[in-house]
C-alpha cells in the first residue's frame, strides 16, 4: 500500500506558478488563437486550471495516451486511447503535461502532432523529472523541476489512486 509521507509543492506554490506560466502563455500569443491539448488523465487538473487563468481565444481539446498502464514503470509503448476531436492543421497548439518523466510519450506525442502541420507546437509541463530523460525532448514551459522521487496529486497517479489530492505529495510503500 502507498501513502503519502510528504508534501513536495503546496496548493499555493502550484496556483502562484500556474497563474505565472498562463500570464507567459497569453503574452506570447497576444491576438492569437491557441488549441490546449491536454493529455489524459494526468494532466486534466492542470488544464482546468491554467485555461481559467488565460485571457485568450482558445479551443479546448484531448488527448488520451498511456504508457505507464497500472505498472509504476514507463514500458516506453505509447498507446492512443482517445485522439483529438478537432483538425490542428494551421493552428496553434500548446500540450499540456503534468509530468515529464523519460520523455517517451510526448516525444511520440509531439512526432504526432507535428505530422498533422499546426502552424505552431509547443509543450507545457507543471513538473519535470530532467535525471529521469530517455529522450531529448523541447519543453517551452516548465512549472518546476522535480527530484526523481515518487510522487502524486494534483492529477497525478499511483495505481489510478491520489489523483484528486490538491497538492504535489510524495508517496512511499508501506506494508
Ligand atoms: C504519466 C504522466 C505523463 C507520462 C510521463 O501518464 O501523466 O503523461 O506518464 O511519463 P514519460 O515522460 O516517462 O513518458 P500515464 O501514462 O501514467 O497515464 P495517466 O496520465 O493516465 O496517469
Ligand atoms: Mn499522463
Ligand atoms: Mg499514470
């Protein structure tokens, strides 16, 4: 059984930094439509967030994708579960992640999207796990950078549980 044994980032340092990332976000595409396209499940805290803090004419779309399954460990197989309901062709699109971990599904998410010609593509992360990196990956905006430790909330799973927890939580094995 997991149990969270610490907090790592609080309710309050996440909506500081992401009302920061969307005050980015809006600067840089001022006057411009934007596709956020989050990444299910994990990221579906984060995108009901940030999207709310964002003054622009955006479309709302998902994706969902699972590499990790039940299992705690990336297989590195990147399965579609559920493909974008609108054409991203000439558009402008931002994913947004919860976690980038090895870097394996958005490097195949972004191989991806970048065949269906947007007009621009750019990544969004609310944590990044950088020792943990498999692939090279360009990531435009990054929430925080985060040891490479086990930890859930805010979207965030361990065994489909702990999603709902309002912080960034690190969990351990009890028995
Ligand atoms: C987790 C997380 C990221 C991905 C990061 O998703 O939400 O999407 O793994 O790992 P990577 O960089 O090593 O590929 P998961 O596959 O567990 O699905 P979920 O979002 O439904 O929990
Ligand atoms: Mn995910
Ligand atoms: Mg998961």
């Amino acid at each position: 059984m997991y149990k969270i044994t610490d907090v790592l980032i609080s309710e309050e340092e996440i909506s500081k930094k992401v009302y920061e990332l969307a005050k980015t976000i809006e600067k840089e595409y001022k006057g411009e439509e934007v596709v956020f396209v989050g990444i299910l499940k994990g990221a579906c805290v984060f995108i009901s967030d940030i999207i709310r803090k964002i003054d622009l004419d955006i479309c709302l779309d998902f994706m969902a994708v699972s590499s990790y399954g039940m299992s705690t460990q990336s297989s590195g197989v990147v399965r579609i579960l559920k493909d974008l309901d609108s054409d991203i062709e000439g558009k402008n699109v931002i994913i947004v992640e919860d976690i980038i971990d090895t870097g394996l599904t958005l490097s195949y998410l972004r191989e991806n999207l970048m065949a269906r010609n947007p007009k621009s593509l750019k990544i969004c992360t609310l944590l990044d796990k950088p020792e943990r990196r498999k692939c090279d990956i360009p990531v435009d905006y990054v929430g925080f950078k985060i040891p490479d430790k086990f930890i859930v909330g805010y979207g965030i799973d361990c065994g489909e549980k702990f999603r709902n927890v309002p912080y960034i939580g690190i969990v351990e094995k009890q028995d």
